[in-house]
C-alpha cells in the first residue's frame, strides 16, 4: 500500500515538473523566436515550415535597422523621456505624499480624493482634451507634452504617503528642535526613509515610461521628438517587404533593456509590480 | 518650558496657520498638475462632446447629444461595443481562472526551485511592451508563414487563421494579451495565498478534507477579495485596450477587432470628428465610473474579509 504511494507521488512529481516547464517553454519561446528570427536571412525567413535557428547569425540586420529607420534619435528620446519624469516625478510626488501625511488642514480629504481620481481615470479618457490643450499652446512635438502630465504620478503619491505615515512624527518633531526648516526635514530627514519606495516608484515609472505607445503616438508626428516604441512601430510600416529579420531585430533593441533590467533586479521589479496591485 | 509644549504640540496658534499654510502649498504643485491633466480634461470631454466642428475649426456649433444620438443609431458604434465588452469577458475570464490555477499551482510545496523560475519566466512578458509583443505575434500567428501554424501542420491539423479573418481576430487578440498579462495577475494572486495564515488549514487536515474541498471552502473564500480586485483591473485594462488593435490589426478585417479607445482615436485624428470621439470618450468614462463603483458596492457586500 505505502509502495503503491510512493510510485503515484513519484508520477505527480514527474507531472507537476512536466507542466511547469511546459509553461516555461510557452512564455520564454516567443522571445526566443524574436531573437532566432532577428538573426536569419530574409530567405530563411520565408521557409515554410521555418527552420528553429539561422544557420549563421546575421548581425548586420542590427546594421540595417539603422540604415531604415533613425533609431539613435528615437534612443536618445525615450531616454531624456523616462529619465526627466522619473527625477522630475519625484518633486512633485514627495511635498504632496508629505502634505498628505504629516500636516493637517481643511482641504486634505480634496486634496487625497484628487489623488485617487487621477489613480482612476486613464489616459485613454483624457488624451482628446490635452491634444486639444497643448495644440492651442503650441506643444504639440515637444519634450514637454511627453513628460508633463506623467510627473504628478498618482500612484506614486499614494504610495509615498502610506510610508510617510509609518515614520513616527517624533523623528520631525525632533527635527524641528533643531530648527530645521519644513523643506529641509523633507528632503533631508523623511526622503532618507523612504528609499525604497522611492526606487519602486521610479522603477514602474520607468517601465512604464519606455514601453509606452499611445501618449508618443498622440503627443507626435516628426522624428525629432518620437520615442524608441513609436519608431519600432514605424519599423514594421516603413519596411515596405515585411522583412520580418529585420522588424524582429527593430524589436529586439526595444526589448532587451527591460529584459536586462529584468535579470539584474527580478524580484525587486515583482515586488514593485505587487505593492502597485495591493496597494 | 515653552519650547517643549512647542515639541509636543507643534499645531499651536501661530504655528498651528503656519503648518496648515505649508501643508496647502507642498500639495499645491501635485494639486494643479491633476487639476490641468485629469479634473479638467474629464470637464472638457464631457462639454466638448455637446459640440460638432473639426479638429481645426475654432468655434464649433454646439449640437446638444446629437453626438450621442449618432453613436447610438451607427451599426459600427454598436459593433465596437459588442468587440469591446466581448474582448473583456473573453481576457478577463481567461486571465483570472488561469492566474488562479497556476498560482495556487506554483504555491504548492512541490518543486519550489522550479516555481519560482516558472514565476519568474511567466511575468516577463508584463515588463516588455505592447508594441513589441503584438508585432512579434503578429509574426507568430501569420497565417502563411507563422511558427505557430507550422506546429498546428506538423500536428496534422489545418491552419489556423488567426488575425486574418474576422471570425478569429478578436479572440488572437485577446489570447495575445492574456499571454502578456497573465504574470501580473499570477503575482498578485500568489501575494494573496501567501496571506492565508496556516493555522486555517489545520482544520481541514485533521480532518483529512479533500484537497479540491479545501480549495473552494477556504482557499478561494480567503483570497475573493483579491480576486475581485484583480478582475476590476483586468477588465478597466481590457476596456482601454489600443495599443494591440492598433498594431495587429488596425481594428480589421471588417471591423471585427475596431475597439473602443480605438473607435475614439479614428474618429478623432482619421475621420476628424472630435465631438463623436468625445462622445465616444464619456461612454468610456461611464464604463470605467460603473466598473469602479461596483468594486466598491460588491466588495462590502460579498467578499470575505479577515
């Protein structure tokens, strides 16, 4: 009977393994695709049925992503993008988080319900107006209508305030003994504290940041100010024959710095990517 | 004397203005920039759908819900509706019943080293984006030349559509973005079955309760309320669903993928029609309100809280 046992625990065992990597193999094998056809000939490309792996890894299709499309300027954009709103972001996300935790006035439950109503309301809501509002003022292709309206950053605010609440008022109280201005207790006393809030938060917004496509694709119409998702997107426009080495390599220098970020900090981008589900 | 009643009660008289002072002017900057990008843009949406116009005309004739009444009267208004709640109920659905099994699945004491690097593989498809992942399916679902039809041959079954014909469009789609999101919603599951305290358990061990039992009169009970949530989020992110269409599809073949936020997009930029893509907006805003509020209603009623 316990023989019996052991022989179906064994088989589970064997099944449970089976089906996890299963699963493994589903969620990493379009990533491999991406990467093997990226490095094929446009020939073997077109073999039906395709074949697993290029038979020598065509490098210069990197070479020709940048003779099609301005990749180096979408670079460049994206990165003065994701890097201005993850700083700029916390200047203004930090007097509100601490205004929201450590002082007391009549309007706080506004000022907390403004912040829970920018937590809810998409952008795919609001994108119409602010077109309509940075047309009129003549924002239209600027860095500015990229970065502005991601630096008030809700979510970011929520957070801080809820680690802000945890720092017991004794360590301001004392701070103010010292006469330390109500800036410098901020800056100086409560932002220590909290780092690693700061990093979550700066975390998901560059995530979000570099991966985003509808705010670049409303926000701009030139060269000059497209983001690196917009002109990947463009990629597979532009490229008349649908080479689909050469798009797949396009995509892949979108791809790997967040799969790079990925396996530097796994689980501290899960953990980040949790505290925004639980809240 | 009176510098420690200072220390102890800072809110005092003079100092008591003084804080609420400085309390208004650091929440002051945040308090614009939503006030500008979220308050008045909701107000603007909602006035500027109650006019006609272009998107360049300056002062468009006001036209009441005529706006509306041509939405509700158009057959494409009402196919992207019936795209989008049904693209909703399909990747909510979907996302939810398998975060739960493969979340509990990888909770499990079984193989733990394993569980973590398939959780670890599992979610990488949330950090990349939306672009990327669409064009590399669209790649992989071609219906000639794609890898995934090569192995539906190589099996002996015909080839699947996918994307190229409207009766499989939207389903592509929502399997595409099932596939992207399913991590997220795994993770946040299994946050929940880490919650549970053992102790629960004890009683159904002694005694000697099924496994499937136990499953659905403790386990699921116990994390409801995070499964109500998470399908709160899944079903506002399906509703705003752009990027996908926009790449795979375009919202074709014959409309069979033309989505809301989509809808608002074309009308606005292709068809330059802003008062329709407004009106169009505030119906969104309506869906996304209701979805909220009922979190709210349903989540005092009904879920199980400790």
């Amino acid at each position: 009977m316990k023989e019996r046992n052991k022989v179906l625990d064994g088989g589970l065992n064997i099944l449970d393994i089976v089906g996890k990597l299963v699963l493994i193999v589903v969620m990493a094998f379009p990533f491999f695709w991406m990467i093997s056809t990226a490095l094929k000939t446009l020939g073997e490309t077109l073999l039906y049925p395709p074949s697993l792996l290029p038979e020598s890894p065509q490098w210069s299709n990197f070479a020709e992503v940048f003779k099609t499309i301005p990749v180096g300027q979408y670079l460049v954009n994206s990165l003065i993008v994701c890097v201005s709103v993850v700083l700029l972001q916390y200047l203004i996300i930090v007097p509100a988080a601490y205004s929201l935790s450590k002082y007391d006035y009549k309007a706080k439950p506004l000022v907390f319900a403004l912040v829970m109503l920018g937590q809810m309301i998409p952008m795919q809501i609001t994108f119409l107006p602010i077109y309509f509002m940075f047309s009129d003022l003549g924002l239209m292709d600027t860095y500015v209508a990229l970065i502005i309206p991601f630096i008030s950053n809700p979510f970011g605010i929520f957070m801080l305030r809820q680690y802000f609440l945890q720092v017991p008022s004794e360590v301001i109280e004392a701070a103010k003994l010292d006469n330390a201005s109500d800036i410098k207790i901020m800056f100086k006393v409560m932002m220590p504290m909290v780092r690693p809030a700061l990093v979550t938060i700066g975390l998901l917004s560059f995530i979000s940041n570099w991966n985003n496509y509808f705010w670049p694709l409303i926000m701009t119409s030139q060269d000059a100010y497209r983001t690196l998702p917009i002109g990947i997107a463009l990629l597979k426009d532009a490229d008349t024959l649908q080479r689909w080495n050469i798009i797949m390599a396009g995509n892949l220098l979108l791809v790997l710095p967040m799969l790079g970020l990925y396996v530097v900090a796994s689980r501290k981008i899960r953990n980040a990517f949790v505290y925004s589900g639980i809240k | 004397m009176s510098r420690e009643k200072t220390a102890v009660r800072p809110a005092y008289g003079k100092n008591e203005k003084r804080e609420r002072l400085m309390g208004y002017i650091l929440a002051a900057p945040a308090v614009i920039l939503l006030v500008v990008f979220t308050v008045y843009p909701l107000i603007y949406l909602i006035y500027r759908s109650l006019f006609g116009g272009n998107l360049i005309a300056k002062d468009p004739d006001f036209v009441g819900i005529e706006n509306y009444q041509t939405l509700f009267e158009s057959e494409d208004f009402h196919k992207v509706l019936t795209n989008t709640l049904v693209y909703t109920l399909i990747t909510v659905v979907l996302t939810i019943v398998l975060a739960v099994i493969i979340a509990s699945w990888l909770h499990s004491k079984r193989n733990r080293k394993l569980n973590d690097i398939t959780q670890t593989f599992i979610f990488t498809p949330h950090i990349i984006s939306v672009v990327s992942v669409s064009t590399l399916f669209l790649w992989l679902m071609d219906s000639k030349m794609g890898f995934l039809n090569s192995v539906l041959n190589a099996l002996g079954f015909d080839s699947y559509t996918f994307l190229a014909s409207p009766d499989t469009a939207l389903f592509s789609i929502a399997l595409v973005m099932v596939w992207k999101g399913l991590g997220y919603y795994v993770l946040l599951i299994m946050a929940a079955l880490q919650n549970i305290p053992s102790n629960v358990y004890e009683a159904a061990e002694i005694d000697d309760t099924p496994k499937l039992r136990t499953f659905f009169k403790i386990t699921l009970p116990m994390i409801s309320p995070t499964i109500l949530f998470t399908s709160v989020v899944a079903t506002i992110s399906s509703f705003k669903v752009f990027d996908s269409v926009s790449i795979m599809t375009g919202g074709g073949p014959l409309n069979s993928t033309n989505t809301l936020v989509y809808y608002i997009y074309e009308y606005a930029y292709r068809y330059g029609k802003p008062g329709q893509a407004c009106a169009a907006g505030v119906i969104l805003l309506i869906f996304v309100c209701a979805i909220t509020f009922l979190q709210f209603k349903v989540s005092k009623k009904r879920v199980y809280y400790q």
